[in-house]
C-alpha cells in the first residue's frame, strides 16, 4: 500500500512541473516531417480560408464571438499536465468550437490558438504539424460526427447533446491522441510499450472530462444562447 502511495505520488510530482503539455516539440521529430506537415498544413490552410462563410460572420456580428472563443480555447490548451515531451494532456474543446462555427472557422481558430502557444513557447517549426494533431483532425472528427448525426438519427435535442459534444467530443480527442502516439512511435521518439506503460493508462481520465465538458458547454449554449450554434437549428431541434 505504501509503495502504491509512493508511486503515485511520483506521478503526480511528475504531471505537475513539466510545460510541454500534449504539443509535440519541435526538436523531438526529424525536419522532413515538420516540412511534411507544413506542406499539408498550407493546403488546409487555404482550404479552410477558401470556404470558410465570411459574409455570414460579419452579418450575423459574430466576429467578436470568434474571436473571444479563440482566446478562451487559448487559455483552455494552456491548462495542461506533461509525462514527458509531446506526452501531456490538455483539454482541446474543439468540437464546442466547430458546433458553433462549422469546419472552415474551427480549424483556422484551432490554428489560431496553435500559432499562440508556439509564440508563447519561443518555436514555430513545429506549429503545423500541432495545429494538424490537435486542432485540424479533432475539428473534422467533430464535423463528420456531426454531419453524419444529422443525417441518419432524428433531430432531437438529446441526440445532439450526447452524440454530437458529449461521444464526439471523446472521439475526436481519441483520434488525436492516438494520432499523436502513432507518429511519436514512427518516428522513435518513444517505444510503443513505453508508451503504453507511462501515458495509456491516463488516457481515459482524459477522454471522459473532454466528453464533460463539451457537452456542458453545449447545453448551456442550448438554453441561454442558441444562435451562437451554427449547427444547431432551434425549428429542427426544439419546435418538434
């Protein structure tokens, strides 16, 4: 009992300290993946700004909604615990962020918010491929779990809570972590069954506040704030 105490002691004494939060550092990984991801990077990029719904933005006055959630998703990702470099945990809240504005604006806010904390932390070679990890693949995740409730399941309330925030919030993260753990292994920065013994079993004390917390934020946004909900329609939903 007294070793288990002390073990788990070292853990948290390890959790604390560190800042390298779930962000992969850029001199953990050879340069032709951080041009790779640079590479894509850019084309999402332009994709997103391509298609992202501007007019609607500016006409509905929501730019100063964007832009607050983009500093509240800052402080958010700020909020983190590290193992050891590029294994942390921080909550993402990405797919709050892509129920409100849709797949274009969630990714360049998620980019957004990548760019700030690699200013912060004095290196930007590894900004795109973070901004890949952890903001441009939850993002879609979240999008496609979305379009696909909508399509197929009936239009309830409590269908898009649960399924749409609460499960695809826990996907989305889920896929970014293992996304993270695959390239972390490919490139030998970590020995799988090193992984396996130091980070995975964390990974569900991760995943459920994820689910916790977007869906909170998503019934809350519900009652006091619908239109804020670019994917949520009050006539489809409510008046039923």
């Amino acid at each position: 009992m007294q070793f288990a105490i002390q073990q788990s002691c070292g853990i948290v004494t390890r959790l604390v300290p560190l800042t390298a939060s779930m962000n992969i550092p850029s001199h953990l990984l050879p340069s032709d993946w951080l041009f790779f991801a640079d590479v894509v990077g850019a084309v999402v990029l332009w994709q997103a700004i391509r298609h992202a719904p501007w007019r609607q933005l500016w006409a509905a006055g929501l730019q100063q909604l964007f832009a607050g959630s983009v500093v509240a998703l800052l402080l958010l990702w700020n909020l983190s615990a590290a193992l050891k470099p590029g294994l942390g945990f921080h909550f993402l809240g990405v797919t709050v962020f892509t129920l409100m504005f849709g797949w274009s604006l969630g990714v360049l806010g998620a980019g957004l918010v990548a760019l700030g904390l690699a200013l912060k932390g004095g290196g930007l070679d590894a900004v795109a491929l973070n901004a890949l990890l952890f903001g441009v693949l939850p993002v879609s995740v979240s999008y496609l779990v979305y379009q696909w409730v909508d399509r197929h399941l009936p239009h309830h309330i409590f269908i898009y809570i649960y399924l749409c925030a609460f499960l695809g919030s826990m996907l989305a993260a889920g896929c970014a972590v293992l996304a993270m753990i695959g390239l972390l292994v490919a490139t030998q920065v970590y020995s799988f069954d090193e992984i396996a013994q130091s980070y995975l079993p964390f990974l569900p004390l991760f995943l459920f506040p994820e689910g916790v917390l977007n869906g909170m934020l998503i019934t809350v946004f519900i009652g006091i704030r619908p239109h804020w909900l670019k994917t949520f329609d009050d006539e489809s939903y409510l008046n039923r």
